[in-house]
C-alpha cells in the first residue's frame, strides 16, 4: 500500500474506530470495535466464523474458489464470511494455510484505503485467524454485505435480472478508469472479483473484491495498468464463455478494449 494511502487508513481507523484484536484459545480475532464481541462470541459458540455462516438459511448462492456465505448478525446486520484459500499450482499443496500475519490485515487496510481514494470495494470488517501449527494459519475474512449485488459472471450469462450486458460494461469501464489513475493493478481481476449494483437512482455501479493481491503504485503509468488490467479481466471473460457460455463476441471486447485503453 502507497504510504500516503496507509496515512489515509490510520487517519480513517482512528476517526471510525480502529480495527482491535481479541486473542481466543488457538488464534485470534481483529474486528471494528463495534463487531469485535459480537464475532468473538460467535467463536466462542460455532468455532469458525466459517462454520457459523455455512450454517445459516443463505438469501443468495455466492462463490469464489470454495463457498461464500452470507449470514445475519445478531440485530440484522448482514456479513458475508470467506475462508481463505490459496490459488494458483501449489493450492493442492498449500490448501487453506498461510504462514503469518496472513494476508488478511493487508486486506482489511487495503479495503479502507481503496475507499479513501474514490474506489469502489467491500467494507473488510473484522477477520480470524486459527493456529494451524508452524507459523501458519488457516483464515475467516468478513466483509459487509452489499444489498443487490451480483458479479459480472452471472450478468454476463444473462442472469443479473434488471442488469445488461452493456451497462455492466460501462460500469466496469468506469471502475478501471478509477484503477488506472489510482495506479492499482488487480494480478486476479476476472468475472467474479467485480461486483455490479443499480443504486438507487438507477446507476449501475462496478466494485472490486478480493484486494489482498493488488499491487499499487501512483507513479505507474495509467495506461500501462489499464493494460494489465484490461489483459487480465478479458482473459477472464474469454474463458467464463467457454466454461458457461455468454453472450459476449470477440468484436465487443475488442471495442471495449480500444475504449478502456482511450480512457486510461
């Protein structure tokens, strides 16, 4: 995270109640202040924050590389709860360990950071960690809910109800603008790290999850990280319609394409 971004989180945390920790037998718990019991005390009870989610009546089906749960706080409140799992040739290997910290506190600053610049994610509010011997450990990440969001690869398939194919574009197009100035480069950005949402006055709105990866540098070029960004997301969106199909040609990603890096 760029050091003025990280002043930008402490000046945040401090104004909104910063992040605490909570220590429990066999890990720990960070959370917003007025989260941190709560979600301690559903350690306590269900001893995963993962375990509790999964069992609750889930409103909507969310995925990422395992199951996403949505679940309702005491007061109402709705959270989604991911567990944490590694990608890439060595997952089989690696699986759900991570050597600490985690990546989970770089996520939650930069959930707060990416805010505090103009740019569109989920509220990282609290994570867990359990002791899974060696230095590593295995992680719960929760974030709000966002109320009538979908992600791109299920509008995509012709599945975001009120949403089309072209307003999800033009929502992502903008979201990139943003990434591009800022200077953040997403290494993971496909069809299911975007989320889209109409507000309330009909706008379609594009949000960007999954941030513990993202490399971020203000002094890069903001054509060569809407480049990078761009690569990746259509790679994405070429293998999502082989996969599951869609109504996207080759001919309109090339136009988005040429638009996106006119943008930059």
């Amino acid at each position: 995270m760029p050091p003025d971004q990280r002043a930008a989180f402490r000046v945040t945390g401090e104004f909104e109640g910063a992040p605490r920790t909570v220590e429990f037998a066999g890990g720990d718990l960070t959370a917003l202040p007025s989260l941190l019991a709560p979600l301690h005390q559903i350690i306590e009870t269900h001893a995963t924050l993962y375990d509790w989610a999964a069992a609750m009546p889930q409103p909507m089906a969310l995925r990422g590389r395992a199951p996403v749960y949505v679940a309702a706080l005491d007061g109402g409140e709705r959270v989604v709860v991911r567990h944490a799992w590694h990608g890439g040739l060595l997952a089989p290997l690696t699986g759900d360990r991570f050597r600490r910290p985690t990546r989970a506190p770089r996520e939650m600053q930069q959930s707060a950071a990416l805010r505090d610049a103009g740019i569109p994610t989920t509220q990282i509010v609290g994570f867990a960690r359990y002791d899974a011997g060696f230095g590593c450990a295995r992680v719960d990440v929760v974030s709000r809910f966002v109320d009538g969001a979908m992600d791109l690869g299920m509008v995509l398939s012709g599945l975001g109800h009120d949403l089309s194919g072209d307003e999800a574009f033009d929502a992502v197009l903008d979201l990139l603008v943003r990434l591009a100035h800022a200077g953040v480069v997403h290494p993971d950005l496909n069809v299911k790290n975007i989320l889209l949402r109409r507000s309330g006055r009909g706008h379609v709105d594009a949000l960007v999850i999954d941030i513990d990866v993202i490399d971020w540098d203000p002094a890069r070029p903001s054509v060569q990280t809407m480049s990078r960004n761009v690569e990746r997301l259509v790679r994405s969106i070429r293998k999502w319609r082989r996969q599951f199909g869609c109504a996207v040609t080759d001919t309109q990603l090339v136009q988005w394409t040429t638009t996106a890096m006119a943008r930059a």
